[in-house]
C-alpha cells in the first residue's frame, strides 16, 4: 500500500514507519516527529492529552496524503498520530514520506504535517507544573464543512460548492 | 420533534462526554447549533458558531438537514501534530 496511515494508543515506532514506506525504487526517506514541548507561551508543561476523533481523523489522514500523491507522484506515505496522554518528550505523530529523489520526499512530507494542523480532528490538552490543564485553541473546520463532499440531497440551499 | 446525543471533543469534554439537544425534524446543522448554544449559554456562542458538527463518516455543512436520529458529533477548532 502507497498510503498507510493510523490513530494509535500505543506508542509511535519509527522504524515501523520507515519500513512502511521503503521501496527499492526510492532515493529518499523524509521523516517528521512531533513531540511533546516542555513549555508553551511562558508555561512549564509537564505533558499533553491528545483527544482524537478517530475515524474522521484517518479519512483525513488519507485525504491529504492522496492530495499529496497529485502534486508529487510517484510517493509513499506513512502517518501515525498519538491518541492520549504523553509526557515531555513523547512522540505525538510521526510522518514518513519516500520518493525517488530527496526534493520530493522534503517537499510533501512538509505539506502533509501543515494541513493535518489545519485539517484533523485532533485536539490537545496541555497540562502545567502547577497542576492546570487547558484545551489549545485552534483552526476552525468550518470551511471544511461547508466544502464537503458529502450531501443529504436535501440541504436549503447549494451548500456544496 | 427528534433526540440527538452529541459526543463531545476537545473543550467541549468540559461540558460532558456526550450534550443532547432536542429539534424539529428536519432541522439543520445550523438550527441544530442554535439549539447548543440555547442550552450552553450565550457565553458559548463563538466557540459553538467556530466548530462543526460531524456524523461518523464526514463533517457536515451547517445547511445540511437532518432527517433522522443519527450519532453526531461536535468538532472544536484543530490543533494536531
């Protein structure tokens, strides 16, 4: 398979997502790990929850990997993204991308972390040294909404697009 | 008139797992919204007008009418990676 990608409460494997992607035809293997940042705005963090709605959260995975297979052909995708608490450190999502050359692996694995910020639903909850804990703001799905592909064939008006 | 249970995400998990709103058949994602912050509090308006309402297999334009009792879900704004 081009395009593997998951939701996992087990914790992420590098190796796993190299081998999901490896091919002898390709140069290139790009990675991207997010971890989990031990400060934000001023605060101490001591972890974050990941919240994930996990079906929506894939069928975007894939989604935006197949987006990326039209502008750069000839790639193969790995995603896996935490579900839970981490610790300082832990591995929050990883991304592997391979391609014959290196532009196109660099190129597409860039695109595919910013539109999965933009685009997944996934939301963080950071925890603090003093024992708080606050939901992150973040990017609005509605314009997603309201580009769906989905209709009822009943909507009051051309909701579509 | 018809029960939805709403399954909650990230902030929205302040209010509970799951919200329940009662509407008209017929009603829209956007009546549906209305009826959230009816219940919320207008305090909440921004927060429920910014997010989205999902069925378990897509996010649902804030036209699209539901005709029947359905599993929903409502997405706050995203933060992943």
């Amino acid at each position: 398979m081009s395009i593997q990608v998951f939701v996992s409460a087990d914790p992420l494997s590098l190796e796993t997502a190299m081998q999901s992607v490896i091919d002898p035809a390709h140069g290139a293997i790009d990675t991207f790990i997010g971890t989990v940042r031990n400060m934000h705005e001023g605060k101490s963090v001591t972890g974050i929850t990941y919240d994930v709605h996990e079906a929506l959260a894939e069928k975007a995975f894939h989604e935006i990997c197949e987006e990326a297979q039209g502008l750069w052909p000839d790639t193969r995708y790995y995603v896996a993204h935490y579900q839970g608490t981490l610790d300082v450190s832990g591995i929050s999502i990883i991304i592997a991308v391979s391609s014959p050359h290196r532009a196109e692996s660099f190129e597409a694995c860039r695109y595919v972390i910013e539109e999965i910020k933009k685009r997944a639903p996934i939301w963080k909850k950071e925890h603090y040294v003093d024992g708080m804990s606050d939901w992150l703001p973040g990017h609005s799905l509605s314009e997603e909404a309201e580009h769906s592909m989905t209709c009822c064939g009943h909507c009051q008006e051309d909701a579509h697009g | 008139m018809i029960n939805y249970s709403i399954k909650c995400f990230g902030v929205f998990r302040q209010f509970g797992d799951t919200l329940c709103v009662t509407v008209d058949a017929g009603s829209s994602v956007q009546q549906i919204k209305a009826a959230l912050v009816q219940q919320l509090g207008e305090q909440h308006k921004t927060l429920v007008e910014e997010s989205v309402l999902a069925n378990d297999n897509a996010i649902l334009p804030n036209a699209y009418i539901l005709q029947e009792e359905t599993p929903l879900s409502i997405l706050p704004p995203v933060c992943g990676g």
